[in-house]
C-alpha cells in the first residue's frame, strides 16, 4: 500500500505520494509522451490503459509494460486505484474525455489543443474549477529551462514590438486524423495551437494583456480543413504579432519563434524540442550573443509538473483556463481566414 498524505478539505493534493495515471487510447505519442519520462519521474506510475479495442490495449500494455488494460474508456475512467488520466485522444475527444475524468475525480494530462474551440475550452476550465482537480494542457515546451530563459531574455529587450511564432512540418499523410473536420483537425489547430501558445506566453508580458487576431489567410487540404494558416494579431500595447502553422506548404518546415523590442530582438531557433537542439539569440546595441541551455527532455519536465501540482500544489502553467485564451484565437483565427471553428 501507497503511504498517504495529509490533505486539506477541498485541496487538489493528490490522497497517496505516487501519482497512478491510467491512458486513454494506444495512441502513437503516449510512449514518447508518458511511457519513457514516467520512467525519470519516480513519484508517476503508469499502472492502466483502456481503448476501443480490448485487445489492442492488452497488446499495448504488454508491449510497454503498463500494470493492466481495462475494457472500456468508461471502465479506466471510473477506476478508482487511479488518480489522474492521460488523454491524448483526437482533438474531437478531449473535451468529452476530460470531463468525464473529472467527473470521476480525477486528475487530467491531456494533450493539446484541450479542445476543439473556446466554448469547449471554457466548459472544461469550469469544471476543473468546480472539481478542485488539476488539469494541465500538455504544452511540454513550456517546462523546459530553456523556454524561462528566452522569458527572461525577452524582459531585457524594452517595449515590445513584435513577436512571430511557427511551427511549420510536412505531413504527406493526407487520410491522418490530423486532416479529419469531424475530429478537429486541421493546421492551425496542430501546429497553430503551439504557435499560437508559444505568441502568448512571449507577448502577453509585454504587450499589455492578450491580443486580438486582425487578420489570417489559409491554404485548404479540403474543404474547412487547413493544411497552412497565418494570422495576424495586435497587442493592447499596439504591438503586433503572427504565427505560421503548416502540415504541408512551401514552407515545408519551420520551428522557431522571434521577439522584437525597442532594445533588441531574441530569436529562438527548436522551441518545442530544446533537448534535441536549440539556439537563443539575442541581438542588443551591445552586440550579439548566443545561448545554449542543458535539460533533459521536455515531456519529463512536464510530467513531474505534472506531478508536482498534483501531489504538492506546485505551480501549472498551462491550466485549462489558459486553453480558453489560446483557443479564442484559433477560433478567431479560422473566422478571420473564412473558415469555420471547429467542433
């Protein structure tokens, strides 16, 4: 038996020191995702997993090592030797599925974006509210050092002018749930939402509070689903911003992020997989220099963020009622561009 810990009444700490996280589909992140930094992160275990086919879950748990499989989602869901859940369903799913984890009393992982738009977003954010439970959007970047350094370096540029965002691949996979209407796929809302995040975290500081999208243009891999999108925005300040997401265009790939002040400019070159490469570069009246920040991989920094709000209160810094924020600008962002929300 897990030793417990004292709890407030109506605190979000989790009732035992080891954080038992059941996943929600045999999905193709939830290895590099949850599996392996579960593996550094001594206070997680990941003891249960549940898809739409039983036996591909007990294949999936075999393969990686996972305690049990459940038979259904509802099953998983309402397990009670489980304290939070993992989603990293398609988009189209998390809004349903985080609600019932909450529901259920637990405590929710769920990858981005959390939902499929704004409304949903809101929904999710006041359940978690009312449930006192932890959920956090799984922006992993925003954990790893490297990203509160390029914070602090940006403080250092003055006011603040512009900020450009990408995050641009190519996905040839064209049958890929990520080009599905009916699960909220679409460019902006894979790559876009990280652009989209990413514009926010850096601008929001400076800029004088969120921005408003001005303009957005998109190239169609079908009907309502974008396969590119860049939209434009402004700042309360007046500053101005644009972020670029792609899953197939001439700008075939792209992962980097600029912040221009009155004093300077930042450049960050690989903001979402600093582990693998990185370069900040900060260039000021004094010259220019460049940075490099050691860490370990940002989905094991995420994860014991995870853990560390769940089991003692620490800090979230992508709670759900930021995804509302984000979320109104894709929304925005695909209206500007002629395009429907999703959902």
């Amino acid at each position: 038996m897990r030793p417990e810990v004292l709890a407030r009444p109506g605190s979000r700490l989790c009732h035992v020191t080891t954080l038992r996280i059941g996943v929600l589909g045999a999905a193709r992140i939830t290895p590099a995702a949850l599996i392996r930094p579960a593996k550094a992160v001594d206070e997680v275990e990941v003891s249960a997993v549940a898809a739409r086919d039983p036996e591909r879950a007990a294949a999936f748990a075999q393969r990686h090592g996972i305690p049990r499989s459940a038979g259904s989602y509802e099953e998983l869901v309402a397990d009670p030797d489980l304290d939070a859940i993992y989603v990293p369903l398609p988009n189209a799913r998390h809004a349903e599925w985080t609600l019932a984890a909450l529901a259920a009393g637990k405590h929710v992982l769920c990858e981005k974006p959390l939902t499929s738009n704004a409304a949903e977003a809101t929904v999710v954010a006041a359940a978690a509210e009312d449930a006192n439970r932890v959920v956090m959007e799984a922006f992993h970047y925003r954990y790893h050092p490297m990203f509160a350094r390029a914070l602090e370096l940006s403080a250092t540029l003055g006011p603040l002018n512009h900020v450009e965002t990408e995050l641009c691949f190519p996905l040839p996979r064209f049958g890929d749930i990520r080009y599905q209407l009916d699960l909220a796929g679409g460019a902006m809302m894979d790559a876009g939402c990280y652009a989209v995040h990413a514009m926010r975290t850096l601008g929001v500081p400076l800029g004088g509070g969120e921005p408003e999208v001005v303009s957005a243009r998109a190239a169609l891999r079908s009907p309502q689903v974008d396969r590119m999108l860049v939209a434009d925005y402004r700042f309360p300040s007046g500053a101005t911003a644009r972020t670029r997401a792609s899953m197939w265009s001439r700008h075939v790939l792209g992962v980097s992020a600029r912040v221009v002040g009155e004093e300077g400019e930042l450049r960050i070159l690989n903001y979402l997989a600093p582990q693998v490469y990185h370069r900040l570069t900060v260039r000021t009246a004094a010259g220019t220099r460049r940075e490099r920040i050691p860490g370990e991989a940002t989905y094991t920094y995420q994860l014991r963020a995870f853990a560390g709000s769940v089991l003692r209160g620490e800090e979230n810094l992508t709670p759900a009622s930021d995804a509302v924020n984000t979320m109104g600008l894709i929304d925005a962002a695909y209206r500007a561009a002629g395009l429907d929300p999703r959902g």
